[in-house]
C-alpha cells in the first residue's frame, strides 16, 4: 500500500480552500464590489484565518504548498510572503490591489489583531488603504501627518519673520509660496518660503474660479465701456434731431 504523503494533502485541501474562497471574491467582484466592503472584508478575514492555519503546519506543509502554488502557475519567489501568496491565490491578478490586501493582513498579524475582530480593525484603521500605508510602528499615513504638522507648526513658533526679498524661488515656475505664521493678536508673519512646484500648482489650481470670476468682470467692464464708446461716436457724428430721437429710442429701450 502507497505511504499517503499527508503535507501533500493537506496543501491540497488548503487550496481548495481558498478556490471557495476565490468563488466568493468573484461574487463580490462583479456584484457589490462597487457598493460595499462587507464582503471584501469578510473574505480578508478568512484569507487570514486561512493563513495563521498554513503557518502552524509548519516547513514541510508550507514546501507542499508551494509546490501545489507551482502546479498552479502563481509565480514566487523566496521572499514573498504566505500572506502575497494567499491573496494571489485568492483574489487573481489584481494588481496593486493584491499588495494592498496582503499588507492588510501583515500588519493585522504583527499588531495581533484577532481575526474575529479584522473587519472592525480595518473600519477603525481608515480602510484598506490607509493600512496599506501604516509603517513599522504601526503608524498610518495619517498619523504620520498629523505628527508632522504638529511638530512642524510648534516649532516654527518660535521662527523670526524673514523678508519676501530673500526667496529663492523655484526654477520651474515664476511663483514660489510663503508660509504665514498668523498670531492670535491678528499678527500675520512670514516664517519661510515653501520651495515646491507641487504646492504651487494645487495653490494656482485652487484660485482658478476666483480668476475667471475677475477675467468675467473685466470682460463685462470691457463691454460696456465698448458700448459707450460706440454710444457718443455715434452722436457726435450725428445731427441734433438724430441726437434726440437716439436718445428717445435708446431710454424706451432702457425701460421697455
């Protein structure tokens, strides 16, 4: 009687696993995908259930497996992850959006995140995304930011003014920006210039409707200055009569 190589069946009903899985992101893909994350998060929670469950069986069941993800045709290598590898298997090729969710799921692991609580964990986190983004201290972008500006904005207390004279500028454009310290007494200073075109462009950007708005007012301006104009050439070149019967015509127009 054949030894039944029991790493090889295990690996085997792993993956079948994961093809029902698979079947339920297919649902959720061409269904709901647009209109909730319900279901994306429920099948996160089992890809990460299923994984914590292929980490316990040890060397020998992940060698199995990868030879069955092999047989498969999922590429690899050694340093991708049980998590990439799940979530390939899982969710197809999907792109950037396969190391989003994994990332999900490293980071839910390395903060000890239970998984009955993984959907909620990922709700409080900001999203998929915003996970995606967190860093080794378990920061989100996010947070990040909000420390940054925190520690940038009390240091920047205790900066001089400096004078608008004394900006560099940026090669690329014919704008540069200052930053404004403005002090509770209604105080405004200069603290530094922002020396980046990114910033400049969104800052042009945000003032389009004000401009057009101003380029409609001189416009309008424009024309009506056009129309007086026109106005007394043609009266000065016109007889008396002519004058008053333009004058007549042109009240009964203003009031018709």
């Amino acid at each position: 009687m054949a030894k039944v190589n029991l790493e090889k069946v295990k690996a085997v009903n792993f993956i079948v696993d994961l093809d029902k899985l698979a079947e339920r992101q297919n649902v959720w893909l061409n269904g709901i995908y647009k209109q909730s994350n319900d279901e994306l998060y429920s099948i996160l929670t089992e890809c990460y259930v299923l994984t914590a469950k292929a980490r316990s069986h040890g060397s020998k069941f992940a060698a199995a497996l990868n030879k069955e993800l092999t047989n498969r045709e999922l590429t690899f290598n050694d340093g991708t992850s049980l998590e990439t590898k799940v979530v390939r298997l899982v969710f197809g090729d999907v792109k950037k959006r396969a190391t989003s969710y994994a990332k999900v799921l490293c980071v839910a692991g390395e903060s000890g995140v239970k998984s009955g609580k993984l959907s909620s964990w990922i709700v409080d986190n900001g999203g998929v995304e915003n996970v995606r983004r967190t860093d080794k201290a378990g920061k989100t972008h996010s947070q990040r930011r909000e420390e940054s500006v925190e520690s940038v904005s009390s240091a920047l207390e205790s900066y001089k003014a400096v004078k608008l004279s004394s900006f560099a500028g940026i090669d690329e454009s014919d704008y540069t920006l200052a930053l404004v310290r403005c002090s509770k007494d209604g105080k405004k200073t200069v603290v530094k210039e922002v020396r980046s075109l990114r910033l400049v462009k969104e800052a042009l950007c945000s003032l389009k409707a004000d401009v057009d708005e101003a380029r409609a007012a001189i416009s309008k301006q424009a024309h009506t200055s056009k129309q007086l104009k026109t106005r007394d050439e043609i009266l000065n070149g016109a007889s008396t009569d002519e004058r008053n019967d333009f004058d007549e015509s042109t009240a009964l127009a203003a009031h018709g």
